[in-house]
C-alpha cells in the first residue's frame, strides 16, 4: 500500500473516562465499615493535609463511670454468643481469649510423668495435629523426623489418643470413631466392622446389606447406626483454630421505635474527617510550585475521600431503606416472611447500576431484631411469576418443616411432599422437590427410612 492510499477518518466515540475521584468512591463503596476503618487510619497517617477527629461525632460528653462500672459487673469474658440481649454492648465482649486445641493438650500432657524423650515426642506429635484434631503423618514419616523407635513413637501416640477429646490424633475418621467407641466401652467387634467397611452402605441405609455380611438382624445394625450417629467425627470442633470471626461489625442497624422502624448507620468507628487549614494556607503564600503541586494532590486525594464516605453512606442508606420497605414483614414475623427481591430490582427502582448495588451490600452485615445478618442473605429469588409473594427460602423453610415432622418408619416421598405444597397452593415440580431437598442435605425417603 502506498502512502498516497493512506486516509484520515474522523469517527465520533461515546465512553465512560473514571477520574481517580471515581475509582476511589468505588472502592470505598465495596469495604465493609471495618476495611475502611483501617483504611482511613492507613490514610490519616500517609496524607498530611487530611486530619480525623476519633471523638464522638455528635455528642461530646464526660465519661459515665456509672454505666462503664455497670459494663464491668456485667462482663463474661467466656462469652461466645453474637446475640445482643440489652441496648448497652460492653466494649469488653470484644475481648476473647481464645483457647486451641493445642492449648488443651499441653495442659494435659503437663499432668503425664514422662521421661525426657517421651515429652518429646508427645509435643512433636502435637504439633503436629491439624485443624481437624487429626494426626495426617505415618509412624514411619516421625521415626524419620525425630530418629526415635517406632515402639517409641507408638506409645507417645497412646498418651496424645488416651487424651481428650476422645479420637484425638486418629489417621483418619474410622479410627477417630473406633476411638470414641473405646472410650464408652461400645467398640464390640459387629460395631468396628460397620466402621471399617460399610460407612457408605451405612450412609445409605443398606442396612439388609450389612445385615447378612456379618450375620445379624437389621434392626440391630440400625442400632449400631444410631450410637455411630452420635460420634464426633471432627475432634476439634468446640476449640479455637484461628479460622473463626470473634466479631462481626454491622455497617447499619434496623431498630424498632415504637411501631416503625428505623434505620442507623453505623459509621461511628470512623473519625470525622477534615482539611488541615494550615496547608490551605501554604498554598495560597508559597511560590514554591513542586511543593503547591504535592499540597494540591494530596488535598484533592482527601476530599475525595470524604465525598467517597459520604456517598457509600447515602448509597448504602438508599438500598437499606428499599430493603426495610420491602421486607418489613420478615422483620416482624421471620424468615417465613422472606419475599423475593433480587440485585435487578432494587437497582431499577434506585436507578442505580446492578453492580453500585453489589458493591453496596458486599461483606456487609446488618443489625436487626432478629439479630445480625449478612445484607446479601435478605436477596431472593421467587420461584416463578405467579408464585411473586413466595421466595426459595420459604419453600426450602417449608420442605424441612415436613421432613422434620414425618413418620420416620414411613418418610415422605419427594412426590409426596410436592402434592402437600401444591394442595397449600404452593405450585412446585417434583424434580424441584429433590433439588431443594438436596440443597438442604436432606437424603432421599428411603435413606431416611428407619426400620
């Protein structure tokens, strides 16, 4: 192609540009309050134009050392719940001292009388245990580790599994069940059968099945079933493991005032923020350009994100009030009074943008008198059109609701339950049926049967 062939092509073209200003209240939009606590904090101390009062945004008052002496008597520092019975929170239910697993062994191992080496390789064994209270290492890969005797190793390993909980330090879940049994006398030879080969027949109450495999009645494998039913396949659960969340901060309340509903948000973690005067005095008297270009940008940084605080707060706002009108119902009555409501919707009736909606509500909790709950959880699906007062959940509610009532010699087929609904005026296929029931770990009729 020559150079003469070459053409210039003016062509007119509509696109969004995000200023930095955007980017930022975007971002900002998305934190939950406790991301943009430690973000502020991470600015205040970056950004020296910016300034952060931490004090009581609306109300200045002297300390009430009546009501902190009332948090004091009121204290359990052994609380775990995350359920607020009185108006005041004390500050101190914050506070948790957490014991592991790990902990509990060691204060165990400490009552044992041990030679030297013995303590050894009992704490090496500890250490060694995972989140799940199981030992995932062989005798072998240990002996290799510490150079010690497999005997050595074995009769540490009796020490760590005589402890509890009971089927601490098993191989795996057969042999963390079979400890258990050990401990309460139950481990008859029919009973450890069951464990070692038939847990998935078992699961799926094949019960005949096993029944002539080791030559005895259904009904007493069915039996056996129940006391395995009852063990702990996890023997860490109860104990701390580093993956729990001591606290949830909620980013609004929805509180009841009489017979209407409020809506608060909780925004009062973050400091009010301001512009240090002293800089915009700086830039109006010096001549110094770099230093009025460093003060500028830093100023503008700044007051973009208070804008961007302001507005996540109205955003956020906004959606929590549709939500409130939409579900009061549920606020009142519960989770049976979920109606469906879907991202779409709440942003056609905002006029916002389906994703300002899922930044709005992501990670984010909400405090309400049912207690606290994940904003996302409150959006549904309803299962068809003409069922639009109807979501998932409640049918789902519904479903476990028969299945926890039926006749456990003769459960509730998915059939079954889909006629039940459909003469309740719940339109619903069969196939739905199971999908649901699945969904809610539900086993089929016949694994639900009992003999």
């Amino acid at each position: 192609m020559g150079i003469n062939n070459l053409t210039f092509q003016l062509t007119q073209e509509q696109k969004l540009a995000l200023t930095q200003s955007m980017i930022l209240s975007i971002k900002l939009l998305q934190m939950p309050i406790i991301d943009l606590f430690n973000y502020v904090n991470n600015e205040l101390s970056e950004n020296p134009v910016l300034e952060g009062d931490f004090r009581d945004k609306e109300v200045k008052e002297e300390i009430d050392y009546n009501k902190l002496k009332n948090y004091l008597e009121f204290d359990r520092y052994d609380t775990k719940s995350f359920a607020i019975e009185n108006d005041e929170v004390s500050p101190f239910s914050f506070i948790s001292g957490e014991r592991t697993l790990k902990d509990f062994l060691y204060e165990q191992l400490r009552e044992v009388k041990q030679t030297r080496e013995e303590n050894y390789l009992c704490t090496y064994i500890i250490e060694n245990i995972d989140d799940r209270g199981y030992l995932p290492i062989s005798d072998e890969e240990i002996s290799v580790d510490t150079n010690m005797s497999i005997d050595a190793i074995r009769k540490a390993l009796d020490t760590i599994q005589s402890m509890d909980p009971a089927g601490i330090a098993a191989r795996d879940i057969k042999e963390c069940l079979i400890l258990q049994l050990g401990r309460n006398n139950k481990a008859s030879k029919e009973i450890q059968e069951i464990i070692n080969y038939h847990l998935e027949d078992i699961a799926d109450n094949k019960f005949n099945n096993i029944a002539k495999e080791l030559n005895i009645t259904a009904k007493e494998v069915q039996e056996y079933f129940d006391i395995i039913k009852h063990l702990q396949p996890k023997p860490s659960r109860g104990f701390y493991t580093g993956d729990s969340i001591a606290f949830v901060f909620p980013d609004v309340e929805i509180k009841k005032v009489g017979n209407q509903y409020e809506i608060i948000m909780e925004d009062r973690i973050l400091p009010k923020l301001s512009i240090n005067k002293f800089y915009k005095q700086v830039i109006n008297s010096t001549g110094d350009e770099h230093a009025k270009s460093y003060i500028n940008e830093k100023m503008e940084h700044a007051i973009g994100l208070i804008n961007g605080i302001e507005q996540r707060k109205q955003t956020l706002y906004k959606v929590m009030m549709y939500i409130l009108n939409k579900q009061v119902q549920y606020f009142d009555e519960g989770v049976e009074k979920l109606k469906p409501m879907t991202i779409k919707e709440v942003s056609e009736a905002l006029s916002f943008h389906e994703s300002t909606i899922s930044r709005a509500i992501k990670d984010k909790y909400v405090l309400t008198p049912r207690g606290i709950i994940l904003i996302k959880k409150l959006f549904t699906t309803a299962l068809n059109k003409e069922t639009e007062d109807l979501s998932v959940v409640n049918i789902k509610n519904r479903i476990k609701y028969l299945i926890d009532g039926e006749d456990k010699f003769k459960p509730l087929s998915d059939q079954n339950i889909c006629n039940i609904l459909n003469n309740e005026s719940l339109p619903i296929s069969r196939r739905t049926v199971a999908k649901y029931r699945e969904e809610l770990g539900i086993k089929s009729s016949s694994k639900r049967k009992r003999i």
